[in-house]
C-alpha cells in the first residue's frame, strides 16, 4: 500500500499544481516500493506542472529505502528511485521540495533531485552510503555544493543541518513556514513561460549530470545485494537507510 498524499491545485487560474505528501510518520516516512512506484507513475503522469514534496509530518522528510522489507524487494526499490531522480531532473515541470525534518539516503536524494528546495531550521540531511557499501549523492552534490564538501558528506555521512545547507548553497535560506513559501514560488512560476523554465532546467544537466546518475545508479545496482545493515549499524545510524 502507497504512502503517498497527491492533491492538486489551480493557482491563480494560470497553472496547476500538484502536492505531493509522504505519509509514514511510524516509519520516519521510509519509502516502501508501493510509495516510490506511485511517485513514478505520479512524475509520469503529470510531468508539466510545478510539483511541491514534502511530508507530512513536520520533522522528518524520509528516512530512505525501508528496511524491514527483503532483499530482492529493497534492490527494486532502491533501482527504481534512480528513476525517480532522473523524471524530477528531465520533466518540464519545476519540482520544489519542502524540507522541514530529517531527509536521509534516498530522501536526501529526492531532494537534490527537485529543482528547488524550501527549508525550515529543523531541516538536516544525511547521504548514508558507504556504510551499506554504496555510493549514496556522489552524482549530484559536487554540481550543488562543490567536490570538497561533497566528498565530506558522501564518505564520513555526517549530518548536514539547515544553517549550513544555506551557507553552501543547497537552499537560498531557512523560513517559519516552508509550505507557504513553496506555494509563493509556485505562483511565481505559473506566471512564468513554461518552454523557457524547462530550457533553463535543461541547460543545468549539460554538465554530464545524468551520465553521472547512471554511473552512480549502474555501479549501485552491480555491487549491492540488498541486504539491510546490521542491527548495530541501524541503531547506529537511527535506522536511517539507503539510495
């Protein structure tokens, strides 16, 4: 069963909008298959239209590719989630994310797929990944934060909180209430031309950005088996899981 809230919006007359809700709060919102296959079809679907993600509950995001499912299924999963990152890259339509908690693994990387995000200060990320013997944000924090910072959060997965996400550049600042703001952006951009936001979007993946998701996501897919971490190395990382 699907996790996902998706409700739509005219703004002004000019535009539709859609608002997409991860609804898991007794799972810190980890993405089970169901949840990512109905964000697939959802991108699909309405590839056009300014796309706000976020959550539910205000102080997690997602805590990455659920756990406590097999092997096999967490593989699919988590391969598919690439998909997922390239459809917000390529549509047409901007995506913003609203952040306001905890975004981790493959939630953080939702994030930095979407054009834009939206923070609150309880805002923080994580791209657990060597610890589970992947390569978790190495695709697309050099081109967001440079390969300095880059390297320190993809190899030591440390945690990265809203005041220093501001100052590096991953969102322009920190707001009392993030979905307002969102809803604002979207306004804005319904007044916009829709064929030169897209041309703008299109321009910023001239740098090989999605030749570097597929290494990322190919290199991911030949080395991971799928099984979860340890129960030490959950507890560890607050269960807070992969790509």
């Amino acid at each position: 069963m699907s996790d996902l809230h998706v409700d739509e919006e005219d703004i002004c007359g000019t535009g539709s909008v859609t608002r997409v809700r991860i609804n898991a709060p007794a799972r810190r919102n980890a993405l089970s298959l169901a949840t990512v296959e109905d964000l697939h079809r959802t991108l699909s679907a309405r590839p056009s239209c300014t796309l706000l993600l976020g959550s539910t509950t205000a102080n997690i995001f997602s805590s990455g590719a659920d756990l406590d499912t097999d092997d096999a299924t967490r593989t699919r999963l988590s391969d598919l989630l690439y998909d997922c990152y390239e459809q917000m890259i390529t549509r047409p339509g901007i995506v913003i994310a609203v952040v306001e908690g905890a975004a981790v693994g493959g939630g953080a990387q939702l994030t930095t797929a979407a054009d834009i995000r939206v923070i609150s200060a309880q805002a923080r990320w994580r791209w657990v990944g060597p610890g589970h013997g992947l390569a978790v944000g190495a695709w697309i924090l050099p081109t967001l934060l440079g390969r300095s910072r880059a390297l320190d959060l993809t190899l030591t997965s440390r945690w990265l909180h809203a005041a220093e996400a501001v100052q590096a550049g991953l969102a322009a600042r920190v707001d009392e209430d993030p979905w307002s703001r969102a809803r604002e952006l979207a306004v804005s951009l319904a007044g916009a031309d829709p064929a030169a936001l897209a041309r703008v979007k299109k321009v910023t993946t001239a740098d090989d950005l999605l030749g570097r998701l597929t290494a990322e996501r190919q290199q991911n897919r030949d080395s991971w088996t799928g099984s979860a971490p340890s129960a030490r190395t959950a507890s560890r990382q607050g269960r807070l899981s992969g790509p």
